[in-house]
C-alpha cells in the first residue's frame, strides 16, 4: 500500500483455508448463542414504532441464490417499502415486479444512481442499498431500523459475521453489544440512509468500484453531526467472494485517491475507532 493511501484500511478481510474458515464458523456460533440468550437478542427482536417509508436498492447479475431470498426476506416487514433493482442483464422472472432498469453495465454506484433516478430517495425515512449476495437474519428490516432510530444513527450498517469477507475490522460483528457507534459505516453490503442523510449525500458520485466513498461519508457526518453505526445484534454473511476479485484493485484505489484528492475524508486509522458500544437500547 502507498504510504499516501491512508484511505484503506490496509487489509483484506478474505476468510480463507480450512482453519480459518473453521474458527471463525465457531465464532459466529457462540456469538449467536449469546446473542440470544442476552440483551442484545431481545433488542433485535424489538420491532417498535410507527411504519417508516423505506426505498430498497439493489444491483443484481445472473445468480439469483441469495438476492431472491433477501428480497423475500424484506417483503415481510410492517414498514411501507418500496423496492428499485437494477438487473445487469435481463429483469429475472422472479423479480420482474421490482426490477426498474435492465442491462446495466456501470459500476455500483452508477448503476444505483440509475434505479433510483427519479424517484426523489430523501423523501423517503431511509434508503437501504443492499447487496446482491449477502445473506440476512429473519425479520431484519423491522428490527434493524427499530434500533437504528432508538439510538439515532443517520448512517449505518448491520455488522458482519466473522466468517464474512469483511475488509474494516470495525465492521465485524462483537459480542456484547446490540450496536455500536462509529466514525465510519461502509459502502456495503448493507448500508441505511436516513432521510437528513440521504438529502446530502444522493445522487451518488458517478464512481465504478467506490473506493473511498465511505470514508467521505465519514467526513460529511462530523461536518453535519450525524451519528454513523454498526448493529451487532443483526449481523449479515457475506461470504461469497473477497472483495476486489470481479475487478481490477489497482483501478479502485486510483479512482480513490482521484475522489479524494480534493475532498475531505476519515484517514483509515480514525475511520477503525468506535465511539460508543450499546450493550441494551435506551427506555
């Protein structure tokens, strides 16, 4: 990594061999048996206040195996949702009802910008862009902008399991906690925008990879006194490819360093800093 490059977080986050595999499937398994028997499992099942209008994004390719489940997933929700999904090839059957643009050959967030083009997302209480191949626990939506808005987030993102290929130690799930605050929220695989955030920070840059990105969030949030968050007590898997191996790392971190050389952003050691855990959500 260049010395200049204090933008990444310098490691990979790619969960890989028998062993590691493993231990970390182990891990997971006693955070959830904790999780369920503590507070933090009875926060994740709390599900209070009123419907919130919430626009759903996503970019999907050819396989179907997680996104159908994760869309169906976030169907069964109390909260009025709306979804815009991008296909990059044809709309797929079982998502035609929610698929708004076909054949799209832009990077993520060039694609995102053209699903919600139009659609006016601040008008919205959240947007939540979701990835095409991760994996969510039951009743995730409900629950997870339950805690969002009892702890204040602006910005935020469930925590990844430990087996999950995640390349900010800040984003792997901890145990102990329902949430924590952070200075940094990711560009994915999950991310949540509340209505004052998604008024600043949409339509997004026209970026392929978004490299970055998240780390000028980061920024944006102590100009504009958002509080940004990890929830813990909701963690996702995405474990189906290492980032960076669909496309050139080499070509992310230039379109980096060029979004960022005059923009303000967290360097990547302030960026891995928590600034509050939540064992229980307040009365």
């Amino acid at each position: 990594m260049n010395a200049q490059d204090d933008f990444l977080s310098g490691e990979s986050g790619h969960v890989a061999g028998v062993r590691a595999v493993t231990r970390t499937r182990l891990a997971d398994l006693a955070l959830d048996a904790r999780l369920a028997l503590g507070s933090a499992g009875r926060a994740a099942r709390a599900a209070d206040g009123p419907p919130r209008r919430v626009l759903i994004a996503s970019i999907y390719g050819e396989d179907l195996a997680r996104i159908e489940p994760t869309i169906a997933g976030l169907r069964q929700t109390r909260h009025h949702v709306e979804f815009a999904l991008g296909a990059q090839g044809a709309a797929a059957p079982p998502l035609r009802d929610v698929t708004v643009a076909e054949n799209l050959s832009g990077g993520k967030f060039e694609n995102l910008n053209a699903v919600l083009d139009g659609r006016d997302p601040a008008s919205r209480d959240w947007v939540l862009v979701v990835d095409d191949d991760v994996l969510l626990p039951k009743r995730f939506l409900d629950r997870f902008l339950a805690i969002c808005e009892a702890l204040d987030f602006a910005l935020a993102q469930p925590a990844q399991t430990r087996g999950s290929h995640a390349g900010w130690r800040i984003t792997r799930r901890r145990g102990g906690a329902v949430a924590r605050e952070t200075r940094y929220v990711e560009i994915g695989p999950v991310t949540a925008f509340r209505a004052d955030a998604t008024a600043k920070l949409f339509p997004f840059p026209a970026l392929r990879y978004g490299w970055g990105l998240d780390v000028h969030w980061s920024a944006l949030a102590g100009e504009n006194g958002w509080k940004l968050g990890v929830v813990d007590a909701l963690p996702v898997r995405h474990d189906r490819a290492p980032v960076a191996t669909t496309y050139s790392r080499e070509a992310a971190v230039a379109e980096a360093r060029e979004f960022l050389r005059d923009r303000a952003y967290l360097p990547a050691d302030a960026a891995q800093q928590t600034v509050a855990v939540h064992a229980k959500l307040p009365r």
